[in-house]
C-alpha cells in the first residue's frame, strides 16, 4: 500500500537585500516545533538572491504522513 503524505512550506527571513538576522535565528526553532507536531525535515534552500550573493530568505520543506 502507498503511503500517502503531506507538504509544508514555511518561508524564513525575506529581506530585500539578504536573509534578516531573525531568519538566521529561528530557522532552528521553527524545525523543533514542527518536528514536535509530526513533521519531518526534507530541505532547507535559499532560491533568491539578494546583495552580494546573499540569499533573500530560506525556505523550509517538511513533510508527514497522512
């Protein structure tokens, strides 16, 4: 049988120039509390870029079965 799962995508930090300080500090945090409520981390990425290279935000994908 198939097992059957669910999706989360929380967007952490966007800035206009790169990822604000909070982004970089409750990244950690907001994967805990998830994780607490069932949810698993499948990735972290930082699609945009801001100044010099920098990411504009990071997204975090999480997953749990249905």
């Amino acid at each position: 049988m198939a097992r059957n799962y669910e999706y989360k995508f929380i967007r952490l930090g966007e800035g206009i120039l790169g990822v604000r300080k909070e982004g970089k500090l409750t990244y950690q945090e907001t994967i805990q509390q998830h994780a607490r409520e069932g949810w698993r981390l499948v990735q972290i990425f930082a699609p945009g870029i801001g100044a010099y290279g920098a990411a504009k935000y990071y997204e975090i994908v999480l997953e749990r079965e249905r």
